[in-house]
C-alpha cells in the first residue's frame, strides 16, 4: 500500500456507507408512470419524520471491513471507527493481516492523516479532498453519510420542492426530491442549468429511515449515490449495516462497506500523536 493509496483510502473513508459485496440487487430507474405527488404530505412533514427516526448517539464507536473499487483496482482493508457527534470521526485503517497502516481525524476544519507505512503525516481540508472525490463534501455531509441520516447537499442554493410515492420492486418509498411536482417525467426532461445540482432521497415509508439518497451536478456531469440495507436496532436507534456508494465522475469510484459492529460509547479517546521523525506531506 503506497502513500497515494494510503491518502486516497482515507479520503473515501470521508464517504464511507456500508454494502455487502455478496448480495447486491440489481437497481431498477423509477418509471416515470409510477411517481405521484403526494397530496397529504409536506416536503416539512417529511423532514421532520426523518429528523426523529434518525440514528442518534452522542459516541459511536464501529468496526467494519471496506472495498474500494477505482479503475478495474480493488484494495480490501478494515476500519476502526470512533466519532463524537458534530466533533470528531477518528478512523484506523489496517489491512487484513490487521496491522495498523494508517490513521485519520476528521473535525470541521481539518483532516488529518497519519501514514504509518512511510513515516508522514498531513494535514489538510475539505477544499483538497473533495478535488479528489470531485464532489463537495463537508463534516456534516460525512457524519450523515456514515449514519445513514438526512442531509442536505447545498442547503443555500438547493431547497427540497416536493415529495412523491414510488412504488418498486413491491415496495414503496417516498421520494423528496429537490425537483418540483412539473418534473415528474425524469426520462423525458432536460438538463436545467439554472437549477444544476438535483438531490434525490428515498425514504422507507414505515421506519422513515433512508434507503438511498442520489445527488448529480448537472454542470459536471458528476453523480454521488448512496444505498443503504441491513437495517439493525442499536442503541442509537436504526443503523445500516450495509450500503454501497458510487461517485460517477471523470474516474468513476465505487465504495463498499460492511459494519461489524456498532455501538454506542459512554466515553472515548482519539490518539492522534504525530512522532517527531514523521515528514509533513505538503
């Protein structure tokens, strides 16, 4: 494992969501005929069901084995997770002989990574990592990614505009959708360059927990979907345990990931000391 994968674990670390690798089912696009608006529900109704069944604890501490797929390379290795919430997320990578090759710490204002393999370090933003994701991504963004939780993409510029049933597979799911009631025939509509990036969330319509959620820049041509299954109660409430996530960009990047366990902590530590040999990554 070089120092460019090492660093480029940890930045796909920052969009971690679990997946089995084992039983992935094929994803039918919604039909056009089979979205109707809903009538009897706000886009606030909505959000405000999500926002009291979301995963909630204060510390969680996780274990999980990760798969990263860039280019026709696959690299396997294990994570270690601590987060407290809206604070810090620490993960511990190692490979699966499980000797800890590297090291991050996630805060609002900085990501740091440790890389043991070859004694360095950096530390850097968000504004860096996401030129390698080729998506934007903040603290919040991440921490909701990795509960499986509700977030907005760009809270000033893209405002949710209306909800609709989907029914699939023999399931139905509510959509909120930042796209008015007028588009509901996606296959059939254009590119909107004044209103370029679309976020799609779809919700279980009786655990109100997400079961994917999709955001595309239209202007880039750039898409990041997330999907989630293996809903288990824990102390915080639902978690999924399995999830998949795709950014199709100029490189395309799949992400899969499969918790082990997931608890909730009383109290935690985040180690991270920098030893005096360590040559900073500039």
């Amino acid at each position: 494992m070089n120092n460019y994968f090492v660093r480029f674990a940890f930045a796909l670390c920052l969009l971690v969501t679990v997946s089995s690798c084992r039983t992935q089912k094929k994803v039918v696009a919604p039909v056009a005929a089979d979205i109707k608006p809903m009538v009897n529900k706000s886009v606030q109704d909505l959000q405000d069901k999500l926002d009291s069944c979301s995963f909630n604890s204060a510390l969680v501490t996780a274990k999980a084995s990760v798969t990263v797929v860039r280019e026709g390379n696959e690299m396997n290795f294990n994570i270690s997770y601590r987060s407290k919430k809206d604070s810090v997320i620490w993960i511990s990578v190692s490979p699966l002989l499980g000797i800890e090759v590297a090291r991050l710490m996630i805060t609002e204002d900085s990501v740091k990574i440790l890389d043991k393999i070859n004694n360095k370090y950096e530390v850097t933003s968000f504004e860096s990592i996401n030129k390698m994701l080729q998506m934007k991504v903040n603290f919040e963004i991440v921490q909701a990614l990795l509960y499986g939780n509700f977030f907005a993409y760009k809270k000033n510029e893209n405002r949710f505009n209306s909800v609709y049933l989907e029914d699939s597979l023999g399931s139905q799911f509510y959509i909120l959708s930042s796209l008015n009631k007028k588009k509901l025939k996606r296959s059939l509509e254009e590119k909107d360059l004044n209103k370029p990036v679309i976020q799609d969330v779809y919700v279980n319509d009786t655990t109100y927990r997400i079961n994917r959620v999709q955001v595309e820049d239209q202007r880039i041509n750039k898409i990041l979907n997330t999907e989630y299954s293996d809903f288990r109660l824990t102390d915080g409430g639902l978690f999924p345990f399995k999830s998949k996530t795709n950014i199709t960009a100029d490189k395309n990047i799949e992400i899969r990931i499969e918790y082990g366990k997931v608890a909730k902590a009383e109290s935690l530590d985040f180690p991270f000391n920098i030893p005096n040999n360590y040559e900073r990554i500039r």
